[in-house]
C-alpha cells in the first residue's frame, strides 16, 4: 500500500533508479504514480493515473538527475486522479507520503488562514505545506521536521526535497514503514527492501520518529532529541533471483510452488532432534491459560486452524480475532493470557495497533511474522520467523502455509509445555515431514484444476463449505477465488448454509466442499447433498480414506490423508491452484488485484 523511492547520488540517473524502485513496488497495490526528480537545480514532477507504464511513456529518459522521489498511490484521501497524485510541491517542498494523517483538516485550516491554497484533496499537500511554512520561519530542515513531527498526528513515511539544497534527500516516519538503503557514494530511501535489490542490499531501519538527512556520500540519523545516533547496518538475506519470476508466468504461481521448500525450512530448525528439539527457541507457554490470536485477511485464516490446532492438542482456549476489531474492543485477558499477531509483512496497521493494545494490557505478545526486522517483529515480546522469503504476489499462499505450519508447531509446543502429548506422538507428527512434502509436490502436479476452472470462471456467485478445520480452509480458498478472480463467493459452515443463504442456490451453482475431518465427515456430507438437492455443482476435496462413489458432487479432487496438523498444508493446494487458474481464463491482473495492497499500512 503506497509505495516510496528516493535516490541522491551521482553514480546513477535518479529518474531511472526511480521507475525500477515503483515497480518492484508495485505488488503493494496502487491505482496511481508519480515521480520528482531535480535537474538544474530545479524541480520537475511527473504523475499519472493507472500503471507506471502510463507514467514512463511521459519521461523522457535521457534527462539527467541525481535526485529525487518516486511514489506508488493506494488512494485515501481523494479519489485515484493525476492532481491527488504524489509528489506534491507546495512553495519549496516537494513531498511523497505513505500513510494517514489524521489531524490534516485542522491543519489545512490554520495554513488557508496563513494564505495557502490547495489543489489536492489529499492529506499529503497539507503537510507539504506545513514543511514550506515552517522552513520559511526556520531554514533549517532538521528544525522544521522536529516541529512538524510534533504537529502531526497518525502515521507518516515521508520522503523530502528542498528546492534550496539539489543535493540532499530527507525523510522521516512515524508507524509506516521506511528503510533507508547504503550504496556507494549514493544512498536511497524505500517503503521496502524489493525496490532497491537491484543496486545494495546494505539498509538501516528508520525507527518511528528518526529524521534522516542524505546526500550522496553521508547519511545523518537524528533522534527525538535532534541528536546525530549512530545505527546498526542490516544486510538483507533475500537474494535477487528469488524475487524474480523464475519461468513461472506469475509470482503467484511461482510462490504457490515454492511450498513444499517454504515449510521445510520453516518446520526443520525446531525440530532437527525429533521431540527433544521441541520448547527450545520457542517462548515458555507453560502458564497461558488461554490464547488470543489476531491479524487481518488470510493470516486470520491461518490464525483460525491455529485455533483448531491448539485447541485440539494443547486443551486450551483460543479467540481469534480480525485484527480491526480487536484493537477497538473489551479485552478479557489476564497475565495468563498470551497474545499471538500474525503478519506476512509485519507492517499491517490493524495488527500492529492490536499488538500495541496487548502490551498496553501488560499481556505477553508473540508475532509470527515474515519480514524480518518489519514492525510488529521489533514490537511483540517474542518473534517467530516463517521462513517463506520474499512474497510479491498481492494475494497470499506461501506465507499462509508457513503461518499454518508455524501454528502447528506452536500447538505441539504447548501440549508438550503443558504435558498434554507423548514424546512418541511428537515425534510420529515429526517423521511425517518427508511424506507431508513429497505429498505436497504431487499435489501441486494435478493436472484436474484446469478442467475445473474451465467449468466455473463464467459463473458470478459460488460458495465454499466445511466443518471445523475444514471451515476455515473454506474461508481462505474463498478469499484467494475473489481477490484474484473477481467472482463473488461465500464461505459457510457446512451445517449453516441452510439457515438462509442455501436460497441462493440455484441449477448449477459451483460449491465447493471440502471434506478432511473423519470425526464430522458424515455431517458434512449430509450438507452436500442438501446443497447438491437444490442444483449445485458440487466440487468435492476429500482426502483418500474418506473418498468413495457416489453422485452428491460432480468433480472430485482427492488428497491423501496425513496427520491433522499437516492435513491443512495438503488441503489449501488445490483451492490456491483452482483460484489461480480461474483467475487466468477471466484475463485478471493476477498479481496485482484490483483494489488490494499487499502491505496495508493505514486503518
Ligand atoms: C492484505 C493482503 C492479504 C493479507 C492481509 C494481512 O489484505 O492483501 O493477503 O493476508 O493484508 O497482511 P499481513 O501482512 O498482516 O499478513
């Protein structure tokens, strides 16, 4: 969600290093894009609706710069249109923003009395004109933005140029996320680490209130207090070529296929010695009595078979919660209640402000997280990495199973803290690590998810049901067909679908239904053929054990079966690969859904 580059150095053109940083920014979900670069000590601002390819048929390459700021727009304040683009110059101060500022309209009164005038609807001009009246007060910059840190309020990545200093790029951040990125004799600014990939991979965090001050060859951190602070230099792991396509089509597809290796290396450092590796580098769960568990999207999936998950070995109760509501309210927690945020990106405003509720409670806080060093990492008390790299695709499903294998072992590490489970139990989910892989790469192989979008992506209304475990796969094979696919489709328990919305079930309606749980297998089935009674196109995913012949559905994916914790991991590729191939046939920008931020940093 809005996305930020800046470059000040003289080994490149500004202009190029800006439109290769937007587009690698460009999975985070934008609708607009703009550049400002300096030539001849003057400012030039180029902005367009749509995709960055509109923007770059409007530059003219073979200008030359050394600096300058480039953006990716989500839009908040105003609707997606060239003038609510960024950057935005008021006076001498041309600005790129990522984030909400809430006290803007306060501000934009104060600075029309002061004899301003606005183009924009944004929130964004008006800081821009904060910064020009405060400078022209102050003229010294570090001043200006230590005022101006005070005076506004929400949250703010802020990327800064002064028409009076051609050489020297500032920025600042509060509660969005910014890294300020080491070249040689050149520096840059970014939302994230894919955008300047390319040229280093030498990067300082900015932390919340830090003002950094660049130019080609030094980079000054201040403080709250305005003091120069020395910051430790971060080498980022990810390595280029897996951030590239690598021959698949889309990065959607490429990181659905990276699974198998993503939970391999996400299970394997904690368990290498069988059930003797287990409580070692986890935090002690021995006296939470109960769980809360919050994020937001697919990670609330994830957080939903957790649920299942511990509940099921380690007997003790857990709430799942949608991160946006949480964070607003009553809380019944107590010092033996632990707080768990899952987050891809680390940086989803919701879940951060979650966290910060918890450890206002004075609650324990764990993340499970994937950007390494990303907000809700750095905040929690204790942090678990999953282990699936970097993720481009808008639309989750490496990290997602990553989360679920996470949760998994969070469940065993509970049970066995609490003594609910037998070392040779721990050990059998253990060795079923190879069968769970090899299973996992055949299942990606199946070559019946194509016949069954071809069946299905005309069709405007469709629904997913299950039971239980089953139930919250259901939600998230839901989610992954209307991101990508645009199709609008309902998630049910499979018991509820006739308490109303079984009325919309009409002569060739696709359900699909997913059938893993033996324990309530029979019950579902009976909701399948309440569906399939009433027309419904029944897709049925059933594991081996439970399969048989029958005419309640009309196509069948069969899964083996494995152990309950590892079950969800077999049962998700499917409902990914369908919604991927559906997505194809309706020509969607699969990487890019309309409307969706990969990161969403604003409430
Ligand atoms: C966005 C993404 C979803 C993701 C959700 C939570 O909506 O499009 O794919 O599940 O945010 O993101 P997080 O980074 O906190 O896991």
């Amino acid at each position: 969600m809005c996305g930020i580059i800046g470059y000040v150095g003289k080994k490149k053109n500004a202009i190029h290093v800006l439109i290769n940083g937007l587009k690698a920014l460009e999975y985070r979900g934008y609708d607009s894009a703009g550049i400002a670069y300096m030539e001849n000590n003057k400012i030039n601002i180029i902005k367009e609706q749509g995709k960055i390819k509109n923007l770059e048929e409007k530059i003219d390459f073979k200008i030359k710069s050394n600096l300058g700021i480039g953006h990716t727009r989500w839009a908040t304040h105003g609707k997606p249109c060239v003038i609510n683009s960024h950057p935005h110059k008021v006076g001498k101060i041309t600005i790129v923003h990522n984030g909400i500022i809430e006290n803007y309209e306060e501000l934009k009164k104060i600075l029309i009395q002061n004899g301003y005038s606005f183009k924009s609807e944004t929130d964004t001009e008006v800081i821009c004109a904060l910064i020009d009246k405060l400078y022209n007060e102050k003229n010294d910059m570090i001043q200006v933005l230590d005022k101006c840190r005070n005076l506004l309020k929400g949250s703010y990545a802020l990327g800064i140029i002064n028409d009076d200093q051609p050489n020297t790029l500032y920025a600042i951040r509060k509660d969005s996320p910014l890294i300020i990125a080491i070249g040689e004799n050149e520096n840059y600014i970014s939302s994230d680490v894919p955008a300047i990939l390319d040229y280093t991979n030498k990067y300082i965090l900015l932390d919340n209130n830090e003002i950094a001050k660049l130019t080609d060859s030094k980079i000054d951190i201040y403080n709250i207090n305005n003091e120069i602070i020395t910051k430790k230099i971060k080498t980022f792991e990810w390595n280029i070529e897996k951030t590239l396509k690598n021959g698949y089509d889309h990065f959607m597809l490429k990181e659905i296929n990276e699974q198998p290796e993503v939970i391999k290396d996400t299970l394997l450092p904690y368990i290498s010695n069988g059930y003797k590796s287990l409580l070692n580098n986890m935090p002690c769960f021995k006296n939470y009595e109960k769980i809360d568990i919050v994020a937001c999207g697919s990670a609330y999936h994830a957080g939903l078979i957790g649920k299942y998950l511990i509940e099921k070995y380690a007997d003790i109760p857990v709430n799942v919660e949608i991160a946006s509501e949480y964070r607003y309210k009553k809380l019944f927690i107590n010092n033996k209640t632990l707080v768990i945020i899952i987050s891809q990106s680390g940086e989803t405003a919701d879940s951060l402000a979650a966290l910060r509720k918890a450890k206002e409670h004075n609650i324990d806080t764990l993340a499970i997280v994937n950007v390494v060093g990303s907000s809700i990492a750095r905040e929690a008390k204790d942090v678990l990495y999953i282990k699936a790299g970097c993720e481009i695709a808008v639309a989750t499903t490496k990290a997602y199973s990553a989360q679920v294998a996470m949760l998994g072992l969070i469940a065993l590490n509970i049970a066995k803290s609490k003594k609910k489970i037998s070392n040779q139990k721990i050990d059998n989910f253990i060795q079923d690590i190879d069968t769970l892989i090899n299973e996992m790469k055949k299942l990606l192989k199946n070559e019946n998810y194509l016949k069954i979008a071809k069946n299905i992506y005309n069709k405007n209304n469709l629904f997913f049901i299950g039971r239980k475990i089953d139930y919250a796969l259901a939600m998230e094979g839901s989610l992954k067909l209307k991101e990508i696919s645009y199709i609008h489709s309902e998630a049910y328990p499979a018991g509820e679908l006739k308490h109303g919305s079984i009325s919309l079930i009409e002569e060739k309606t696709p359900v699909f239904a997913i059938v893993t749980d033996k324990s309530i297998a029979e019950k579902t089935i009976s909701n399948i053929k309440e569906a399939k009674a009433r027309g419904a196109e029944v897709i049925l995913i059933i594991t081996d054990e439970l399969d048989r012949e029958a005419d309640f559905y009309d196509e069948k994916i069969v899964i083996p079966k494995i152990n309950d914790l590892f079950q969800p991991l077999l049962s998700i590729i499917p409902l990914q690969l369908i919604s991927y191939e559906v997505a194809k046939l309706r020509n969607c920008d699969i990487d890019k859904p309309r409307n969706l931020a990969k990161s969403v940093t604003v409430e």
